[in-house]
C-alpha cells in the first residue's frame, strides 16, 4: 500500500470517535468482521489506529477505498464540544443562579465536567462538587455522587438538551473505575470467550494419590476440563471488568406445602437484601468454579451482569 493511501487511512481513522469506531468500519465493509474480531478496540486510540492501519496495508488498500471510508465518516454527525458546553452550562446557569461550571477535554471524545452546587441563597459549595464523563455522541454520562438528590433531575435535562439525545440512558451500573463502567457500556469487553478450543488438554499437572484408581484420576481430569472450559466460555479469556459489589432485591410470596401459619397469611412480600462485595468482583466470580468452591456454571444472575450493564437487580414474582 501506497504511504500516501497509508497516511490518509491513518488521519482519517483518527478522526472518528472510538464510540463510533466499528459502526463507521463495518459500514466500510474493507475489512472483514473475522478480522475486526482479531483488534483489541480497548487499546489507546494510537494503537489501534496503528493496528488498523497494518490490516489496511495486508489487504493492499488503494485511494478509492480510503476516499469511501472519508465520505463514509462525513456522513456522520460532528458533534461540536464548545456548542455542548455552552449549551449545558446555560441550562444550569438558568435554573440556579449560584452553580460553578468547569470543563476538562479528555481523550477519546470525552469532557469532564465539575459542578459545584449551591442554592438560591447560597454561594456553590466548592467541598461537595459532581464530577460528570460525557462521551460525545452517546446517550450516556457518568456521575459521580450528587449530595443535593433534588438537582439530579436539572442535570439530566442540562445533558439530555445539550447532547441532541432524546433522553440519558440511567443505568443500575456503579463502580469507582471508570475504564470498567466504560468498557461495559460501550461493550467493548469481549464476555464470550472465542478463541479456547476445548480439545487441548489443561496445562497443569493432578496432585493425586500414586495409588489411586486410574479411572478416578481419569474422571477428575474430565471434570477439571469442562470446569475450566465452561469458565472461559462464560467469563472470557479476557481481564474482568472492575466492580466492587453486585447487589440483588429479593422480593417473593411464602409458599409452603403447608397450610396455616403466619407467613403464608402474610398478603405483603418477603423481602431480602443480598449484596456480594470483593475488590474486584468479577475476576472472584471467575475464580469460584476452578477452584472447587462453586459448581460451574455460575447462576446467570452471577454471570450476566456485564452483558446486562448493570449490578444492581431487582428479583419479583412473574
């Protein structure tokens, strides 16, 4: 590939936001999805754009190809930062005259956004800001914590007018890494393992009894194989997403076989509170199966919640 054809691929890549990086490359339909499959759309955008531009010259690019993926990428809305910004800091500034805006670009298309709150009487309180991540082009922001409950509904609406989106998606999704809430929601965590084939053999050697049956070791080697390919079916070959706690409400009728009693007279529900916690949940969870504590596979209670986006369940009676 001409390094002309090769710089034009790069500049022009680096030009689409990463929120919109595989739309705008399938919709090219240059490089196929198999390969696609094979980019790491985790990475910074550096390198993958440098790892695009590599498929690009295998496959021996020519200007026609670069011009299509330019006219495909203008078909795409600018987003325009500075308009979001006035824009949000207006519709604060309109309903509550003592607020404190500031804006921080980021990488990847993102602002950070600090909002220090007061009320009507009083000046912000510098001590309690709210911080915001907004990703152009997307229904989604994250917050941190908002001290004042009764402004979360004027912050929304600053950035649901500001961003073009008909609403701000509210997700049961909390956790204190950004990378990992992020890589959630945009789905660029790859859950479902692709690459294992199940008919290699485990990589690891069986403490067993010298005396022991064979057949015995035979079944637990089986065992220890499906155990582990399960789990990498399930969970990936990829590090997990980081969370701190997954949370479920339980609410149920008694049922019993049992006639009479207290609780089977109960007309309201039995409710329950159950709440896993760990430093890095996910990669415990991954770990229960393998290491003999828990039956593979998990619940998908358990097991769905980076497909789900979300750690917080709510559990009723259908």
């Amino acid at each position: 590939m001409d390094e002309t054809v090769a710089e034009f691929i790069k500049r022009t890549i680096l030009k689409i936001p990463m929120t919109e990086m595989m739309t705008i490359l399938k919709a090219w339909d240059f490089l196929p999805e198999n390969q696609l499959q094979t980019v790491n759309f985790r990475q910074r955008k550096e390198s993958l754009v440098q790892d695009l531009v590599l498929l690009c010259e295998s496959k021996r690019a020519s200007l026609r190809d670069a011009a299509l993926l330019d006219i495909i990428c203008e078909d795409v809305d600018l987003f325009d930062m500075e308009r979001f910004k006035s824009s949000f800091e207006k519709i604060l500034r309109r309903a509550l005259k003592n607020v404190t805006v500031s804006f921080r670009d980021a990488e990847e298309n993102a602002v950070w956004i600090r909002i220090a709150w007061g009320t009507q009487y009083r000046k912000p309180n510098q001590y309690k800001p709210v911080y915001v991540v907004y990703y152009s082009q997307t229904p989604y922001a994250f917050t941190s914590f908002c001290h004042l409950k009764s402004n979360t509904p004027l912050l929304s609406q600053a950035l649901t007018v500001a961003s073009n989106h008909h609403k701000i998606v509210k997700m049961d999704l909390r956790s204190r890494y950004l990378d990992s809430l992020k890589a959630i929601v945009f789905k660029q965590y790859n859950q479902k393992f692709e690459t294992h084939n199940s008919t290699m053999p485990l990589q690891e050697t069986l403490e067993l009894d010298m005396h022991m049956d064979s057949r015995i070791i035979h079944e637990n080697k089986i065992e220890k194989e499906r155990v582990q390919r399960v789990t990498q079916e399930t969970f990936g070959d990829y590090p997990q997403p980081r969370l701190e706690f997954a949370q479920y409400k339980l609410e149920t009728k008694f049922r019993s076989d049992f006639h009479g009693g207290i609780l089977a007279e109960r007309k309201e529900p039995l409710r329950c509170l159950i709440k896993f916690s760990s430093p890095h949940l996910l990669e415990a969870l991954k770990s229960l199966a393998p290491a003999g504590i828990a039956d593979a596979p998990l619940s998908p209670l358990l097991t769905c919640i980076p497909n789900k986006g979300m750690n917080y369940f709510k559990i009723r009676d259908k």
